[in-house]
C-alpha cells in the first residue's frame, strides 16, 4: 500500500501561525479557532474533489516522489486541460508544487503541508513538536 513517503513514521507536528504560536492542535485535544479554521479550509476544499484527491494520491506514490504530467494523463478519461485544471487547484492550494523541464511538467507532493493536515486530524497525539506555519 503506498504511503506519502516524506510523512510516513514522522511525529506529527501542531500547526503554527507566522508568529510561532501554535494555531491548531488536533479537533479531538481542542476545538479548532476560527482563524485554524480559516487556514485549513482551502487544503481540505481542494482535496475535496475525487479527482483532485485522486491526483495527489497518484502523485505522492509515484518513483521518486514525483510524477510528469504525461504520467497523470493515462490515469484518467478527460482531456488534458481538465487535467491541469485540478492541478493547479492543487498547486493554489500549496498541496503539490511543480517544475518545468523541457515540455514536461513535474509534479510533487508538499510533505509539510500533508503533515499539516494530518496533524489537525489526528487524536490524542500529545506532545508534538513545533512546526513551521505556511510560507
């Protein structure tokens, strides 16, 4: 079973404003801010959608981490520009980022916002580490 190679075995980390002060512990420790609130519902939003879901999960276990776009095309029965569009809504939203080389475009999974996520989902995890917020 594949598993997002840069977040699997790692401690989950609490999310933090630009401030350092945390901003989200996980929804079973504490109910989540508004401002928390605010911050996370454009990942979740943007994996909301089955093929945008699907998408991150093909790229996040392809070799290497990483997966061309000519690779996500044969995944899927639409056309290429449906195809960037769910990408670049994941890519708006910080959950992959991408690379251009040659004609081909390279896409891969953003761990720290994966861990993000995960972290405000998880229960009872208790004396997590401080982590960067988003950039």
């Amino acid at each position: 079973m594949c598993q997002i190679r840069e977040v699997v075995n790692q401690r989950l980390l609490p999310l933090v404003d630009a401030d350092g002060q945390e901003c989200c512990a996980p929804l079973a420790a504490e109910p989540l801010s508004p401002a928390g609130a605010d911050e996370l519902a454009p990942l979740f939003k943007a994996v909301a959608d089955p093929m945008r879901l699907r998408l991150l999960s093909l790229i996040a276990c392809h070799d290497g981490g990483e997966s061309c776009v000519c690779d996500l095309l044969e995944a899927f029965d639409v056309t290429a520009p449906s195809i960037s569009y769910h990408l670049k809504i994941l890519r708006e939203a910080g959950l992959i980022s991408s690379e251009r080389r040659g004609t081909w475009v390279y896409y891969r999974v953003n761990p720290d916002v994966m861990t993000r996520m995960s972290a405000v989902l998880a229960p009872g995890l208790s004396g997590l580490a401080r982590m960067p917020g988003p950039a």
